[in-house]
C-alpha cells in the first residue's frame, strides 16, 4: 500500500492472493478486516457504478509514515 495511496479490495487479491475466486474473497476479507481493526488501515465504501461497490483501503493519516505495508 505504500506505492498506492488508496487501493480497492478487489485489486489487493488480485495483487497478492492466487487461489479460487471465493478462496481469493474469504481469506482477503478475513485478512483486511483484521488490519482495519487493528487501526492499520482506514477503509471507505466505494462505488463504482450501479452494480460495482467494494472497500476502497488506504493508509491511515497518522500512520502514514510508520508503517509501510
């Protein structure tokens, strides 16, 4: 995340996770809720046209510089 300023989860499992589809969603889900609880990330909801609405993650303000995942 520290090349991207803002990211959706769509491009994140594409990016790092490579097995099926509903695998790819669970275990990102799974991973990204965790580091949103964790304050590691802030996330918003974006949508993208009438059918297409995903979390949008990016890095939160105050950590922009101590952390680089």
């Amino acid at each position: 995340m520290s090349e991207f300023p803002q990211i959706t989860s769509s491009q994140i499992r594409r990016l790092h996770y490579s097995e099926t589809k509903n695998g790819q969603e669970v275990r990102s889900r799974r991973h990204l809720t965790r580091l949103y609880k964790l304050g590691l990330v802030e996330r918003i909801w974006g949508i993208y046209g009438e059918d297409r609405q995903e979390y949008v993650y990016q890095l939160p303000d105050s950590g922009k510089r101590a952390h680089r995942i």
